[in-house]
C-alpha cells in the first residue's frame, strides 16, 4: 500500500513539474513613474522574489516552470534590461535597473484562460536601495451566508471579524513600509480555498485570519492563536463537527488546473515548508503577546496553539489564526461589540506583527534595517488621542518625536511614531 502511493505521488509531482509553461507578455508603462511587466504562466507558481545591489536588480525564480524563449530584451529608463531563462526547473527573471526603484511582489491572477505574472515598479526619488512595501494578507472569517459564532444578544461573527479587520487593515494602509490586503471587504460568502489562494495571488509575506468562537459553556472566555499542523492542540480544533469536516473536505478536492495545490507543494519544497511553520509560531507568539500586554483582552489559551485549520495550510506563507474571544461568553461579547475593544484587538494584532518584523526583518522591504520610528500618514478625522491609541503611545511621545506641541495636524502629514 505505501508503494502504490509513493508512485501516485512521484507521478502527480512530475505532473506538476512538467505542466507550468511561462512565456514574456509586454511592459508598459500604467501609469506615471509606475511600469508593469508581465508573463503568462499555464498556471499559479511559487516564486521567490529578492533584490539586488551594486548594480541594482529585481530576481523572481518561478519554481517549476519552463520558458518557451529565453528573454534578454534591453529597454528605457529605468528599467536597463529584462532576462529570463529556465534552468534546472526554474525560471528566472532579471529586471536590471539605472536605478534603486520601490518595488512590488509579482501577482499572480488568472484571466481569459491565462494567469497573468505581474511585477510592478516605481520610480522614487531618493532610494539608497531598492524597497517594497510588506504585504499583510487579512481574512475576516465566515461572511455571507455563513454567520459564524453568535452571541446571546445576537452579536455575529462574521460582522465582529470584519470590523476587526478593517481596524487592522487602517493602520498598516496607513503606516510606510506595510500594505494591508483584505480577503473579504463586505459581507459576501468565500471558499476555505478562495481564502488562503488570495494570499498567494496577491504576493502576501503574511497571512492573518481572524475569528471570534463559541462554546456551550458560557464561561469559557478570551482570545487564542493557531498556526497550521496536522496533529491539533486545542479541542477547539479536534470539535469541528463532522459536518464542517466533511464540507472542508469537499472544498480541498475542488482545486481548479490552475491552481497551486498547497498540499502536493509540502512534498515539493520541505524546506520552505519548515521555515514558514516556524515563523508562523514566532509570528503567533508575538501577537500573542501583545494580547498579554493589553489589560482589556482576556487569554484562553496562554501558548500559540496547533491546528489542522485549512486556511492556514500555505507551503510558503507565515500564517496564523486569531480567535478574538468567545461570543457565547458575556464579557467577550460586550468586548467585540464595542469599537473600542476590536480597536485593542487590531492594535495588539498590529504590534505583534512589527515586533515579528522586528526580530525577522524582510530582505529588500522598507523594514530591512529596521527603522527607529514608524511613519504615519495623517488622515482625514484624525486627532493625536486616538493615534496614540492606535499604536500604543502616549501622545506626548508622538508630540515629542515631530516638535508638535501647539501645532495642529493636517490630513497627509507624515509624522513618526516610536514603538
């Protein structure tokens, strides 16, 4: 039996070797300062993305994949020269630059019987290297159809998940160096599968699924980190009904020919399934610290927890679960309810992705060498308290930090934040 699935499973990767053809599309420009290139591809690849100095280069390896032509094209400021060329399994592209250029990781979306690679640059003056923002992918759990947990005053889940998120997503928007990517922005239904494949479309670092729970004892309070494993930890996990198991079941069989299959891809690339389980932990754990730290946010469980939850399965992607509280608890309802309880949630959520980002800087990203103060971008409604809140300061330090005592504060104005 174990030899009939080690052919099965020899024979399906040397499928998905084989299959991924990627050919040069065009690069223009889309808009001021702002150049596009793109590839097609027959179907969603994992590719490393990294930066290059003296001279200055972008490199994305698309793994598992062959190109039709090999590409060195020369082309205008400021991008030098394009190549490509698949060797061993792998395709690689070379964008030589005149410059340091601000930078995006590809996407990867599919579209008229094609998926469309593409890598996007700008021109920035005053780069001493080349930068990219951090991509945060942020999934509100449930939507749509799909309440989720509700509470005794009819608190839904899928509303509480939302707004968190949207609280979260507000400030890395507006914070230099990250950019938020929201999985569900309204209340509309979405696949397990259409969750954690957007991450991968839209070139996310990080994965952040947020959920609040439910119990039959209303006693049972407070909020919980899981990150991905196979054997679960918590009975939270191990008492999924059968019925929700047999639908997650049904939703992993339905992967389109397009799509990357994250379960063939943990016996494809090992290594970098290891590293993202442990950065998903380290991850889990300074968000969960950060819960500790906030007086108003209950523990249920006081280490990261382990889970089979499906969301949380990508091979590359450092991914974690938040189960904000307990809906069927009073406390916690009352917490999630109110705005000023999901903003502590978001915030602690927040600042336990900088601190991960402190300990494990993101190569060629804004935060490479980690910068003494955060930027902040003033928006409109904006009033020092509240920014304080949002970052966990006091507003004499922001004060303090940008020579602001007596002066007002405009829409647009960038002031730094030390955290």
């Amino acid at each position: 039996m174990n030899i009939i699935k080690l052919v099965i499973t020899i024979l399906t990767l040397s499928t998905i070797v084989k299959a991924n053809e990627i050919s040069f599309n065009e690069i223009v420009e889309s808009k001021k300062n702002s150049f596009t290139v793109s590839f097609f591809l027959e179907k969603i690849s994992y590719i490393k993305s990294y930066s290059l100095e003296s001279p200055s280069r972008l490199v994305f390896e698309v793994y598992d994949s062959n190109l039709l032509t090999n590409l060195d094209k020369a082309y205008d400021y400021p991008i030098k020269k394009i190549r490509a060329a698949t060797s061993n399994g792998i395709t690689k592209i070379v964008l030589d630059l005149y410059e340091y250029v601000e930078w995006k990781k590809p996407t990867q979306i599919y579209k008229d019987g094609k998926v469309v690679l593409n890598i996007e640059i700008n021109k920035v003056k005053g780069l001493n290297a080349n930068a990219r923002d951090i991509i945060v992918a942020i999934d509100a759990g449930h939507g749509g159809k799909d309440p989720g947990a509700v509470s005794n005053n009819n608190v839904l889940e899928k509303d509480v998940t939302l707004l968190i998120s949207r609280e979260l997503e507000r400030t890395l928007r507006d914070t230099k160096g990250y950019q938020a990517i929201m999985i569900r922005d309204d209340d509309n239904s979405l696949s397990l599968n259409d969750r954690y494949k957007s991450a991968r479309k839209y070139g996310a670092d990080i994965f952040i699924s947020i959920h609040a729970d439910g119990f039959r004892l209303a006693s049972v309070k407070g909020a919980s980190v899981f990150v991905w494993s196979e054997n679960s930890s918590s009975s939270v996990a191990r008492n999924l009904s059968e019925k929700e198991r047999k639908r997650i079941q049904a939703q992993i069989k339905n992967i389109e020919s397009y799509d990357f299959d994250e379960d063939v891809a943990r016996e494809l690339y090992p290594n970098a399934y290891k590293e993202k389980i442990d950065r998903s932990k380290l991850l889990g754990e300074k968000i969960l610290d950060q819960f500790k730290s906030d007086p108003f946010t209950k523990i249920h469980k006081k280490n990261v927890e382990f889970a089979d939850f499906r969301v949380l399965k990508s091979v590359d992607i450092p991914s974690v679960l938040i189960e904000s509280g307990f809906l069927t608890n009073p406390e916690d309802a009352k917490r999630l309810k109110s705005k000023a309880g999901r903003r502590m949630l978001a915030r602690s959520i927040f600042l336990g992705i900088n601190e991960y980002y402190k300990e494990k800087p993101l190569l060629g990203s804004y935060f490479e060498n980690y910068p003494e103060y955060l930027e902040y971008q003033i928006q409109k409604g904006d009033v020092l308290s509240e920014i304080a809140i949002r970052f966990g300061v006091t507003v004499d330090s922001i004060n303090e930090s940008n020579n602001l005592f007596n002066k007002s504060i405009f829409p647009g104005q960038l002031i730094r934040i030390k955290i």
